[in-house]
C-alpha cells in the first residue's frame, strides 16, 4: 500500500510538470548588454508566427560632438527558423521601452513581436515619431495574451536586454536601462554684423502694368516663429534685391519675380535663407513683390 502510495503521488506530480506552460521563468534569462559607450537602438534576428532568434542591435553615442556611430549586432539567442528582419530606431534616437506580445501553442508560450519606442539621446529626449517600429508578426495565427509594454525609467535609456529561449524560439524578452546624465547645451554661435547693402533711395516708382500677383510688404515667419517683415537680402548682408524676391516668389509656389520695391530702415526684418532676424536701423524690407507664374 506504501508503495502503491508513492507511485500515484509521483504520477500526480508528472502530470503537473506537463501542464505547466513553458514560461521564460523556468528557462532563465540571459542578459545581453551594449558597450560602456553605447546604446540599445533595436533588435533584430529571425520570425515567422513568433520570433525564433532576437539580438541586441547597439551603436555608440560620442557626448563631445554629439554623433551616433554605426550600428552593430550583438549575440544571436534563439533557434533558425523564420526568416531575418530588425527595428532600429533612428540615428541621434535610442530605445526607451518596447510593446511586446506573446502567444500560445498548446502549453508552450511563445514572443510574437517587438515594437520599440524611441527617443533622442539629447534632452529634452522627446519620443521619436516615427510610425511603428516593429520586428515580428502582428496579428498572431493563434491564442494571444495581448500587447503589454515595458518602458525604461524616466531619464534613462536601454543599454542592452535580457532574453530567455526555448528549444529553438524566444519566449521572453526584457529592458536593461541606465540613466543618462542631461549633456550642456552646445554653444550658440556668434551672430555676424549686420552689413547693410548700398543705399538704395527710397523713392517710389510707378507700378507698370501687373502681370502677376503683388504682395505688399511682404512677411515671412522667423525662427522663432514670429511673422516678420522680408529682409532685402536672401543672404546676411548679401544676395539684396531679386535674388531674395525669387526665393520669396518660390516659396509661395510662384515661378519667379517681377517687380520689386525696397523699404528703407524697416528695423526688423528675417532673412529668408536662414530665418534670422535683423534688428538694426539699417535694416531694409520690400515694400512691394510682384510675383510671375
């Protein structure tokens, strides 16, 4: 009876070891993690109806001159099956957290996709608008749990993952992040004198005979934004007269300009090559722009 006991207790305990599902928990995880000077900036590998094979893709960040170096790919975990594919996040941009989902074969769980979100390494470090990111399947041919999304703490960044395997398949995937330390802000580079152009007499000469579209006193939007009167130079202090008047023309879709005006001593103005604005005395608009189609 003691024996026949055992023999049923142990039966019992097969039965539940088979009916467990094969989750990353029980297969550990296996941490992957990018250079001193680099960041996670995607994934790639092999899928097919989940994902077979899943590796880091990393790229290193210089802080000095503010450049991403060129992407590598890091050990490979996983099976060979499926076929390759990657999601990389753009250049400057790195991963901040990653939507997943996992499905169901039997008692086997499996990672579908990985969908990473990005953001710029600089601050203010906004989300990269991108579209969807995605390495993997989408709609699964089978029993799904649903997306779920891990993110990295607020000011960090990922540096590399964690990945459990099965036989031949991914079964789960994780962040490793980091904080990054806010970088100063690069110098502002010294605005250059403004050089009037020769003086042009500001006296008004007669309108002849329209053939396009006249605009008078003319306004463009500055660099910040502001609408400001149409500097007399496309350049700073040079390029004066019509090669400012054809750009402005383009720029409304026009061909080219035909008669023009100056303003003398407006004040303000924003040049329309760089969106500058000049604010001396000396500084000259258009009254008028004719544009030609």
């Amino acid at each position: 009876m003691k024996r026949l006991g055992r023999i049923t207790a142990l039966t019992a305990l097969l039965f539940a070891m088979l009916a467990t599902p094969a989750m990353a928990s029980l297969t550990g995880m296996t941490p992957e993690v990018c250079a001193a000077n680099e960041y996670l900036i995607g994934v790639s590998g092999r899928s097919g109806d989940w994902i077979d094979a899943i590796r880091p893709v990393c790229a290193s960040w210089n802080p000095a001159t503010r450049t991403a170096g060129v992407p590598r790919n890091g050990p490979t975990h996983g099976g060979r099956g499926g076929g390759e594919g990657v999601a990389i996040c753009p250049r400057g941009s790195a991963v901040s957290g990653w939507e997943i989902r996992h499905v169901t074969r039997g008692d086997t769980v499996f990672l579908q996709y990985v969908a990473p979100q990005c953001r710029g390494i600089l601050p203010p470090r906004q989300i990269v608008r991108i579209g969807r990111l995605q390495f993997g399947r989408g709609d699964p041919p089978m029993p799904s749990s649903g997306p779920s999304f891990h993110g990295c703490g607020k000011g960090e960044l990922a540096i590399g993952l964690s990945v459990a395997v099965g036989q031949n398949f991914v079964s789960e995937v994780d962040l490793k992040c980091r904080f990054v330390p806010d970088a100063s802000p690069p110098p502002t580079p010294p605005v250059p004198p403004h050089v009037p152009p020769p003086a042009v007499p500001a006296t008004r000469t007669p309108i002849a005979e329209l053939t396009g579209t006249l605009y008078r006193d003319p306004e463009i939007a500055a660099e910040n934004a502001e609408m400001v009167r149409l500097d007399w130079c496309r350049e700073w202090g040079s390029a004066c007269g019509r090669p400012a008047a054809d750009a402005y023309c383009r720029m409304l879709g026009h061909a080219r300009s035909g008669q023009i005006q100056i303003r003398n001593n407006v004040g303000k103005t924003a040049i329309i090559s760089s969106k500058a604005i000049c604010s001396e005395p000396t500084c000259d608009g258009f009254r008028l722009i004719e544009c030609v189609d």
